[in-house]
C-alpha cells in the first residue's frame, strides 16, 4: 500500500488497548472489522479439540474478512500481555475502498492469494490421501472429498 493509504487508513482506525486474559475476539460472535495487533501477545483459541492454541505476535492481522463483508468470528483470541492494536472497522474501509478503487483492487489480490493457497494445500492433501488409500483416486461422493471432511 502506498504512504497515503496507509495514512488514510490509520486515520480511520481505532486504538484499543487490552489488559492480560481481555477478549480481543469472540468466536461466533458477528464481525464488523479486523484487528491489527501493534504491541504484545496474543492467544487464539479455536477449539477444546486443537490442542496449544496459537500464539498472536505484533503485525498480525486478525478477522481481516469482517472489515470488508459481513463475517462470523470462528476464533475466540485473548490478550497473554499488554496489547496494543488497531480496529479497522468495514464501514470505514468500505468508504476509503469506495474512494480509492486500487485499495480495494489491494484487498481483492490478497484474498485470491490466500484462497488459492487453501486450494493447493487442498489438493496436496487429496494426493496424499489417495497415495494412503494404495494410490487410487479419491471417491468424489458427496461428503467424502478431503475439502468436505476438513470443513
């Protein structure tokens, strides 16, 4: 992004400064943006049955689909330290979007990046699958594919 973009963004953006064990994130709760965190640590607890839960560092950005559609939280997130972060919330980047078509073009380019990601992790899972299963192709019945277990 460009100097005056990030600008433009950091001037829309709320400071929010969060205690040891606070909630930065709730999971099924409905997201109106995403959290940038600047300072400290963060904890993402996605579920009983994931085991450690993953630790948050300063620069990661968290619930980045709710600051463009509606979305649903699937991660509930607490602060370990001290934490510092920024929410961008959609309604802002929605106008700054709608009033700078290249950071929207921006935002787009990073999805397709991470969804086309997905995809191939996806595949390589399915080849290694189907070499388990003594190297036959993996049934295509609805419910089976590896993309549908893994959901």
């Amino acid at each position: 992004l460009s100097e005056p973009q990030l600008t433009a963004i950091a001037g829309t953006a709320e400071r929010i400064m969060l205690r040891p064990g606070q909630t930065v994130i709730t999971a099924g709760q409905e997201g109106d943006g995403a959290f940038l965190v600047v300072s400290g640590m963060a904890r993402a607890h996605v579920g009983p049955e994931d085991g450690v839960p993953a630790i948050i560092v300063p620069g990661t950005l968290l619930g980045e689909t709710a600051m463009l559609v509606e979305h649903t939280y699937h991660v509930t997130i607490t602060a370990e330290t001290p934490l510092r972060a920024v929410k961008l919330s959609r309604p802002a980047m929605q106008r700054l979007m709608a009033e700078d078509p290249e950071l929207a073009e921006h935002f787009v380019a990073r999805l397709t990046a991470r969804l086309k990601r997905v995809g191939s992790e996806l595949r390589r899972i399915d080849q290694i699958l189907a070499g388990a299963a003594g190297g036959t192709a993996w049934p295509r019945e609805a419910g089976t594919h590896p993309a549908q277990i893994l959901s």
